[in-house]
C-alpha cells in the first residue's frame, strides 16, 4: 500500500509540533498590505499581520498559493512513492481549494482534494484526523470517510466585534455598518457548508457573554467532545479567561487557544474571536 501523506494550507491552525510529528505540508497563503506581499507565517507573523492591518491604508487581502507552489509540492510527494489527500479551507472564503484542484489536474500524483467546509481549527480537526490515520497505514477511502464524519460532526462560532472589516470588505454597506457601530452592535455567526449564518446580534458585550455561557452549559452536557479551541484576532486576555471558564467546566476535554490566521482577522476584524469544536 503507497503512503499517503495530507496537505493543506495555512489558515488551519497547527502547532509546529503537530506539523512535525504527523507530516503534515502546509502551503502557505499570501498577504497585500498597502502594496506589499507577504508569505502567510515566512515572512509575515499573525501577531505582526495584526499591526500591520490596524495601520494600513486600505484593507489588506489574502490570495491562495500560486498553482505552481501546489504542483511542486504534489510532484515531490509523488517521487517519493506517496499519494497526497490535500485538504483546504472553505471554498466560501478563499480560492484555495480550487487551485489545489488544477494543481491535481497537473501532476502525475495521485492527489484527492477535499473541501473542509471550514477554516481555523475547524479545517485543522480534519487534517489531523487524516494525518493521524494516514500514519497508521489504513487506505484512502477510510480517511476520506472519517474526514467526512468529522466535518459533519464540528461546529464553528464567530463573534464579530466591529463591522469596520466587514464595510471595507463590500460584505456589509457603510450606512449599516456607522449604525452598527454607533449603537456598539456585536454578532455571533456559525459557519455552516462554508457560509456564515447569524445567531447572535445584540448591543455590547452583554448578549455575546450570556450566549457564552450558554454554550458552555450544552457542551459540559455533552457526550464524546472531543476539543474545544478557541482563536482570536488580539485579544488574548479576554479568550484565555474564556478559554480557563470552558476548561473548569469540562476539566477532561483538550483545549487550544491561539491567534487566528490573516485570512480570517482580515474579514472578522479586531477583537473577533471564534470557538470551535467537533464530537465523536
């Protein structure tokens, strides 16, 4: 049986750590500021993109990999006697996942693209999944199929603190977005097929703490969670409180906490910050 070895791109939020020890290759987005282009995590850190945006003249944008960075990448797996099961952020927000499948189309290497339907932690739950099953030499077709029941089984909430990205972006007008802001409107959006679907909207941090709480009551209810992460756009002192109230809840479920990638701070803004999970 050839080995099979993941790819996916940098918006999944991975440890160096679980990089290195699963295999896992992680093509890198890139970032305009004002002009300049950046390489996703190379030359341009999450902490350093937050800077950067909050000064920077126009909104920044993020495109995927070229094709050609995909096809090297496939090819070299290919020679080394592997076939490639390449998995990327939601079609929704970025063009990645189309890239990678020209770049299939390209390349002598026998490569399945998979849509994750997510982004964040959420696009990680499924690469690590795969990279865990791909180590332990089961077939294809038995990731792909766990992959998917992964998917089905994870959920993904975005608090929106500020409109300001989403006017600059074209995804809300300017005269709802000077309403929202004069009236201090947050929202909380679920990531559902790879759309954002409203489930929160209310004025100041109020409405946004009670659904807070309420998430964590259902979730210490229920069974098979297997991790809870939570990402945020710089604003770490609020998330890792949020983070230790989750965890004092449910003690035995593994917890991440990072800074979310460009692409995401880019559409949610400062202050944004999204609490991810799946279950058994």
């Amino acid at each position: 049986m050839k080995n099979i070895t993941i790819v996916t791109d940098s918006s999944a939020q991975l440890t160096p750590e679980e990089i290195e020890k699963f295999n896992i290759h992680v093509l890198p987005l890139t970032i305009l500021i004002d002009g300049a282009s950046y390489v996703d995590g190379e030359t341009l850190q999450k902490e350093e993109f937050m800077d950067r945006m909050e000064i920077a003249k126009a909104l920044p944008k993020t495109s995927q990999p070229p094709i050609g960075t995909f096809i090297e990448c496939y090819n070299q797996l290919g020679m080394e006697g592997g076939e490639v099961i390449s998995i990327h952020m939601t079609e929704s927000l970025s063009g990645t996942v189309n890239a990678a499948r020209q770049a299939a189309q390209m390349t002598e290497t026998a490569v399945t693209v998979v849509d994750s339907k997510f982004t964040d932690r959420g696009l990680s739950f499924q690469v690590l999944e795969a990279a865990k099953l791909a180590a332990s030499g089961v077939d294809k077709e038995t990731i792909l199929n766990h992959i998917e029941t992964v998917r089905k089984n994870t959920r993904l909430f975005i608090c929106v603190r500020t409109l300001e990205n989403l006017v600059k972006g074209g995804r809300v007008s300017r005269v709802v977005g000077a309403v929202s802001n004069l009236i201090d409107m947050k929202l909380i959006f679920e990531l559902v097929e790879g759309k954002l679907e409203s489930r929160v909207k209310g004025r100041g941090m109020k409405p946004i703490n009670k659904w807070n709480q309420k998430l964590k009551e259902e979730l210490a209810q229920t069974e098979g969670v297997m991790e809870v992460s939570f990402s945020h756009a710089a604003d770490y002192d609020y998330i890792e409180a949020l983070k230790e109230d989750f965890q004092k809840a449910m003690p035995d479920v593994p917890m991440t906490m990072d800074q979310t990638s460009p692409v995401i701070a880019t559409h949610t803004g400062k202050g944004a910050y999204a609490i991810v999970y799946y279950t058994k």
